[in-house]
C-alpha cells in the first residue's frame, strides 16, 4: 500500500503531529510505502518529497499592504499553491490513499478536493472540530460552546470567537461557507475520530456511518509502570484559563491535607498564578527526559480541563505510566478515565468536587496503587499502539474496498 500523508508540519509540533508520526512510522515498518506532503519549516525531519512541500506561511503577521492582507485571506481559505503541489505529487507517485491530518490553513482542505479530482480516496483524522465549529474547539468566551453544531457559522463572527477580533472572526466565517460551498469535507470517504465525543460532534454534518471510532495509541512498550511514588499531584498544560488551571490552584489552596502541587507548563497566565498562588510548584515548561521523570514521580496526574478535550495523550500517558487520572467530565476525557476505577471524574470548574476527589486519593498510597495499577491494565488492553494501528488498517482497508 502507498499512502499519501498530509500535514502542514513535519517536525513534532503537537499531539496531531505525535499520532502522524506513529502512524507513519508503523507503515514504514511494516513494509508500506509513505509520500510526505507538508509545509517548508527549518524544524523538519527530512523527507524525499520536500521539493514538493509548499512554502513557510504562519499568518500571525501576515503580509503588509492591502493586497498582500487580501492574499493571505485568499490562502488561508484556498491554497492554490497547495492544491498544484499535491497535484503533482499525486500524479508523480500515484498513491493508493490520502491520509490528511492538520492541514488547515497553511494546506487547506483544498487538497481534498485534488486529491478526489483525481480518483484516490482520502481520510482525515479529526483532531479538532473544524468542520462543525469554524474557531476548531468549541470554545466561546473560554466555555464550552455548541453554537454552530447546527450550521449557522455566522455565530463566529457574531461572538467574536477569533481572539476577540471582528476581522479574523469574519474570515473563519468565509472559510467555513466557502469550505462547504465547495463540499472539500463532505468529499472526505472516512473521517477517523479519536473519540465519541469528536464522533458524536462531527455527526451534525457528516453521517455517522462515515465517521470512523479510533482512539490514540500509546506504546506501552517504550513506558515502563512506575514503581515511584513522590506524593505530589501533577499537571502538564499551558496555562490558560480553558485548561482549568486556576480551578486547580483554588482546590488546592482549599484543601486540609496539605498535598503538594506541581504546575508544569508556561503560557500567559504564568506570572499571574505564581504571585497569587505561591504555595504551588511551578517548574515551567518540561520535555524529554525532565518530563518523563516528573509523571513517574508523581502520585497523581490531573487534567482539570473546562473546554472538550479530544483524546489527550497526556492521560494516556499518565495511564502508562501507572497513575491514577482525576479529569473532568467533558468532552474525550471521560472516555479514558474509568471513574472510581483508574482515577476519579470531576464536574469540570467544580472547585469543592476537585478538592474532594485529590483528597481521596492523597489521603491513600493504597487506593492511589490500585487505581494506578488499573490504569495500566487499562492502557494495555484499550488505548495500545498496536490495537490502534490494527484498527488504522481496518479503515484503510474499507476506504480502498469501497
């Protein structure tokens, strides 16, 4: 099998780019053949099919000049430059599948459409809810957000969802009439959802038959099961409001038992929450090997979220690893999570059932082993890399059967 892998970064941007990279990996492996498509950046891994990568745009400052703003407009919705690349690619290596990841923006789902134009089936891994909600996560005002599950995307230009800013709210707007005018998305033959949660939210235009269920995999095989345990609570995110950050602080602050917390992130709320809440443990921004040793120290990871998350890998990685979740109950969390079993739910934003739930599990070394030692069971057996890869080639299989 040649697959066509599509991704506007290709170098380890985020979780998408995490999954990408696995699912690449597994079918180099096992003996497929793997065409890149992706943007120009100097942070790249190197690829045989670089010359056909489109050029470095970012969009944060854009083009000076009228004209130069109307192009950045223009490329955003529709690359054209995308769409003659891939072109060629396609008609260069002639693969079997397109298989597109986070290509908005900088790709476009034009590519969709290129891809179709010339007889090979593609699916998309929804690693966001770009289809149903313009500003890609169902967030308005830092909330959860449902607004445009019905199809009026004017509803991100009449709440501003973009930054807050008039201007770029108005071309999610475009993007999104104009995607749907041309039917890039409804032209996708398999949609794969990390999720129920993203399943159930793509439903609202796409038919549930086209929307494929596969969780993310994890390689249990690389993470050994802690056997450590330092007594401190974790959390690893930006700290932004919509990570629930701050409702975490306030449990903390309120709780009797005195636990330790360790805040392991950065983002504009950082000098902010350190003066206010001085009894945490902020270490900033951890990878590699620092970050690996932080979740095998800890007692317990929390991921108090107040947005929908997909199917964080953080979780399935603190389930690797041996520890008990407490997350809240949004979105693909609640998914991973088996409530009293392998951690603990929370209504999310709830401070006074946060500080219950940490108080449970602080309180008990015992309770916080079993619980660890079912969320490995968990991990293995649910949310493996090689149950994930089989069910990848179930869906392959089925788009090239059709």
């Amino acid at each position: 099998m040649k697959v066509l892998i599509a991704n506007k970064f290709f170098f380890r941007n985020g979780g998408s780019e995490t999954v990408m990279f696995q699912e690449r990996d597994f079918l180099l492996r096992t003996g497929h053949e793997v065409v890149d498509f992706s943007m120009r950046d100097d942070r790249n891994f190197q690829s045989a099919y670089e010359k056909y990568f489109v050029g470095n745009r970012s969009y944060a400052g854009g083009r000076s000049g009228k004209l130069g703003r109307v192009a950045d407009a223009l490329s955003f919705i529709h690359s054209l430059e995308a769409v003659r690349n891939i072109g060629r690619l396609i008609d260069e290596t002639r693969p079997d599948l397109v298989h597109c990841h986070n290509i908005y923006h900088q790709l476009t789902p034009s590519i969709i459409g290129a891809a179709k134009k010339r007889g090979v089936p593609v699916v998309l891994t929804l690693h966001d809810s770009k289809p149903v909600c313009p500003s890609y996560y169902r967030v308005r005002e830092g909330r959860p957000c449902s607004e445009c599950l019905g199809g009026d995307f004017l509803n991100v230009v009449r709440y501003r969802c973009a930054d807050g800013s008039f201007g770029k709210s108005t071309l999610l707007y475009a993007e999104a009439r104009i995607q749907k005018f041309m039917g890039n998305y409804e032209d996708v033959d398999a949609f794969i959802a990390p999720s129920r949660f993203m399943q159930g939210s793509v439903a609202y235009r796409i038919p549930l038959e086209r929307i494929k269920l596969l969780y993310n995999g994890i390689d249990t095989n690389a993470i050994a099961k802690s056997e450590t345990d330092d007594g401190y609570v974790l959390f690893l995110g930006r700290l932004v409001p919509e990570k629930g950050i701050e409702t975490l602080l306030k449990a903390h602050e309120r709780s009797s038992l005195n636990w330790r917390l360790v805040v392991a992130g950065t983002g504009p709320l950082e000098s902010v929450l350190k003066t206010q809440y001085n009894q945490s443990i902020f270490v900033g921004y951890l990878a590699g090997n620092a970050l690996k040793e932080m979740i095998n120290m800890a007692a317990v990871v929390v991921v108090p979220s107040e947005i929908y998350e997909n199917c964080p890998m953080s979780v399935l990685e603190a389930m690797a690893y041996g520890k008990p979740v407490v997350g809240s109950r949004l979105g693909g969390t609640a998914e991973l999570v088996a409530d009293g079993e392998t951690g603990l739910l929370f209504d999310a934003g709830n401070v006074s059932e946060l500080t219950a739930a940490l108080d449970k599990l602080m309180s008990s070394a015992d309770l916080r082993r079993q619980m660890g030692m079912a969320a490995r069971q968990r991990v293995e057996a649910e949310f493996s890399l090689d149950r994930h890869h089989a069910g990848l080639m179930d869906i392959y299989k089925s788009v090239l059967g059709a």
